[in-house]
C-alpha cells in the first residue's frame, strides 16, 4: 500500500471514529431530552390534576382555537327576519374541570344580597323596584328579555342601557346555558335610589334594583358599568381591547422617568369637588392665585379640563387612556358619584391619588389604602396632594411599589374574564333569592347580539362589534369565596380606616415643621 492510500485510509477512520461519536453524542442528547420532555409532562399533568398548575389557562388560547367555532354577528339573517338567531354556541367541556378561587372582592356579592337573605324576594318587591328602574330584563331558558321604562320623566342618558344589555348579553355567549331563569330591575343614571334608612324593619321588604353604584347608605345592588363593552359617546373602547392599550403604553415610560407630579384629566364641571379640585392647579393660568404666584401655591399637580364636544369635532386625537400614563401620579377624583375613570387611572402603574369616595363600584371595596391607592382628603385637597407627592418623590422604591400593586390589581382581577364571572355569580345567587317564577312581561322584546349591534350605527356599531364574544369560555367561572363573618369584616374595615389615619398623622406633621420652618 502506497504512502497516499495509506493516509486517505488513516483519515477514513479517523472520520468514521468521529462520525460514530457523533452520532453516539447526538442519540444520547435526544434521548435526555426526550427523557426530560417526557417527565416535564408528568409533572405538570400531576400538578394540573393536584390543582396547584391551571393547564388551561396555558394551553387554552392554543388549543381553542383550533376546536371551537365561532359564532360572528349575522346581521343578515337579521334584517332579513327581525329575529334573534337560534344557532348560538352550545357550552363547551373545559379543558381543566378544577377552577381558581375568585378575586377578594368577589365576597362583597353576599353583602350586597344580605338584605334579602332572610326573606328572599317577591314579585311585590321587585315591582316596587320598577319606579327607579331605567328596563327590566328577564332571563328566560337561556334568551334574554327588555321591557323599557323611558319617559319624559325619565330619560335614557346616552347609550349606557344599550351597552348594559349588550354586555349582559355577551355575559350568555360567554357562557351560555348557564344562566338561570330571572327578572332584574335596571337602574342606569348615577345615584344610588334604595335608601337604607327607609327599610330598617326585619319584613320591611326593600325592592331590588341593579345600579352601577352605591354608597353605605344604600341598598343598590351594584353591577359592572357600561364602559367595559364600550362608551360611544366618549370613543372609548370596550375593557378588553383599552387594557392592552395602557398595558402597551405602561412600556413607553419607566416610572422614575414620569413627570413628578399629580396628573388629573376630566370634567370639572360635573360636580362640586371637581370644581374645588381644580383650585390646587399649577396650570390654570387664568387662576387669580396665578397672578401672585409663589411656591407657597404650588401645590405639584397638573389639572385639565376635558373637553369632550371640541375632541369629538378632533377626532379624539387627544383623548387616549393609553397616551396618558406619563406621570408619576395619577389623581382619581369621582364626579357626579363614582367615575368610570377609576379602572383606567388604577391601570397606568402609577400611585394613584384617591380622594377620600362617597361611593363605590363592584371593585373599588377590594381595595386597601397604601397598598392600592394613597389616601387623599376630600376637605383639604391641595394640601393634601402637595404631601401625597412629596412623600413619594422621596420614597420612590415604596411609590412605585404602590403604583405597581394598584396597577396589578387592575390588569389580573378586574381582567375582562372576571368581570363576567362577577356577573355570573352576582345573578346566580340573586336567582336563588327568587321567591317567583320568572315571566316575560306583556311589553317586552327579546334583545340578542343583533338585535342591538345590527341596528346600531356608526361608533356604537363598531364598539359593539369589537366587544362581541364569538366563543364560549374554555374554562369554568371561579369558584366564589364564602361571605364575611362580622368580625373578620370588622378587621377588613379597621386595616382600611389606620391606613388612612396613618397617612393623615404623616401630612398633618409634614404641614406642621413646614409651618414651623417659616
């Protein structure tokens, strides 16, 4: 064998050598991490089995997609018949039949229903019901019924009771052969109307109504507001579509790099601690304060009136919820009662400044001071805020945690999934009350994702559209928590009421070196 023959058969086994090794090193790394695959399965299937891993709230969104149809708006169907269709989706077996326990503020529900816990409800409450009442709605084997209470005496304001029937009827899509059969009366201006004192006797019989707020003198049972499927009037969008929005615009700006002052945009005009709000303000120029000016007035807040009639005429350019997360603090302040306002100021990452509330919505009792929010008074506002911003410039790791904690609150419990399982479960144990069967009442129309979307024009159109739910969920409402017992309420609203006094002692002895040092 030749000296060439000799190294071209040398380096045929030194290839071959390597070869095998090669493939001896590349069969054993596919079986370790098929191996590892395979056992990273088995744990996650055991710990979605225990409960500890929810497998569907992973893998759902993926595998849905792929099984379950959708069901779009068919407004042909509806023009051509006026009637609501009948092919809507069937309930889907979930993918994990083990469920999450419900947000905290879930156990507000049984307090709400209390008055009636008792007694239960009777045709004759619920028709003392009807003089506040904007409709009633009736769940009937799963199709849903409006009789409307419209009169010069009492006007719908705006589109609020068309979306507030759109969402409860989203709430049927979402899912749908679960609702029992029911009667609600509806409420859709501002103030609470069921006064407490007015209903102290154990049989006094309080009537039912439905509203967007209440307050402690009150028995209004509260439901989610309109602006979650969208407000129309305003070009707000529904709450799925803005939470990605702000969650969006929380990127733009790290909380450090925000403008160190109060931010508060809205109308003033609505109510009498709007327009006291607006005397703390930096940017009135045309304040008479302004024109003597000095430090001693200012009071770190940027304060501006919304205009809604000229941002309509500019297309809304200016009116973006997720454009407005560039300051350090955020200032909620409730108008005519409570502000739909509240969700979108708590979103932005940023400490909100909350003036003490007279009212409350379905979510805002979950809350804590100085883990949520930071307490504001309402009978000494400037000041108040002046400190509020001070106190966190000066403690930014502890601001930013607040805004942080507040924010998170927002995006995970009040996330769109939620607020229909409040919904499924507020109307399922107010059903359980009924001391009635349920009836269609002689004036009413049956309403359905069509009847109201296919009819409707322009914003609303596409409002409505954006918020349909085209599928049912692949998963189970929450599990509701139990009720309060009296002492472990009593704690609740104790942490509430030294949180804010703690933060008052802190402004009240800031004030007083400030006053001692001139």
């Amino acid at each position: 064998m030749n000296e060439k023959s000799m190294k071209t058969s040398q380096n045929n086994s030194v290839v071959g050598a390597k070869w095998k090794y090669l493939t001896k090193k590349t069969t054993t790394t596919l079986l370790t991490i098929s191996f590892l695959f395979f056992l990273s399965l088995i744990v996650v299937s055991f710990l979605s089995l225990a409960g500890w891993f929810d497998l569907a709230k992973y893998s759902g969104n993926f595998l849905m997609k792929s099984q379950m149809l959708e069901y779009p708006l068919d407004c042909a169907a509806w023009n051509r018949s006026r009637k609501c269709p009948r092919d809507y989706p069937t309930p889907y077996k979930p993918l994990n039949s083990k469920t999450s326990t419900c947000p905290e503020y879930f156990r507000w529900i049984h307090e709400d229903l209390k008055p009636w816990k008792e007694t239960g409800i009777t045709r004759k409450m619920l028709e003392k019901a009807k003089w506040n009442a904007y409709f009633r709605l009736t769940i009937l084997d799963g199709r849903i019924y409006v009789e409307k209470y419209n009169s010069m005496l009492k006007r719908f304001i705006q589109t609020r009771h068309l979306f507030t029937m759109y969402g409860i009827v989203q709430l049927l899509r979402w899912y749908p052969e679960k609702l029992p059969n029911l009667e609600i009366m509806f409420k859709t201006d501002d103030w609470p109307a069921i006064r407490s004192k007015d209903y102290r006797w154990p049989d006094s019989g309080p009537p039912p109504l439905f509203s967007y707020c209440s307050d402690l003198q009150s028995l209004d049972i509260v439901f989610p507001d309109w602006s979650f499927w969208g407000w129309a009037e305003i070009n707000t969008k529904p709450w799925r579509s803005v939470i990605k929005d702000i969650k969006e615009g929380n990127k733009r700006s790290k909380w450090k790099d925000r403008v160190p002052f109060a931010y508060w945009k809205g109308n003033p005009h609505v109510s009498p601690i709007r327009k006291d709000l607006m005397k703390c303000n930096v940017t009135d120029k045309q304040s008479f304060l302004s024109f003597f000016w000095t430090d001693k007035y200012d009071f770190d807040t940027l304060l501006y009136n919304q205009d809604w009639i000229g941002q309509s005429k500019n297309g809304y350019n200016e009116s973006n919820l997720e454009d407005q997360c560039t300051h350090r603090y955020k200032i909620y302040v409730e108008g005519s009662t409570w502000s739909v306002s509240e969700k979108y100021i708590l979103a932005c990452d940023s400490p909100t400044l909350y003036v003490r509330p007279r009212y409350h919505d379905f979510f805002s009792r979950g809350m804590i001071p100085q883990q949520h929010y930071w307490p504001i008074r309402d009978n000494d506002k400037c000041r108040s805020l002046k400190f509020a911003v001070q106190w966190g410039n000066n403690h930014t790791d502890k601001a930013q945690a607040i805004g942080k904690v507040g924010s998170q609150f927002i995006h995970e419990d009040l996330k769109m999934e939620y607020v229909y399982d409040y919904m499924f479960h507020l109307l399922n144990d107010y059903a359980k009350l009924l001391k009635f069967e349920p009836r269609i009442p002689a004036n009413a129309v049956e309403i359905c994702s069509e009847s109201l979307a296919c009819t409707s024009e322009g914003i609303s159109r596409t409002l409505m559209e954006e918020a349909l739910e085209k599928s049912p969920s692949y998963i189970n409402p929450c599990t509701l928590p139990p009720p309060y017992d009296p002492e472990e309420l009593k704690t609740f609203d104790e942490l509430k009421i030294k949180a804010t006094q703690q933060v008052e002692a802190w402004e009240d002895d800031y004030w007083s070196r400030q006053k001692n040092k001139h």
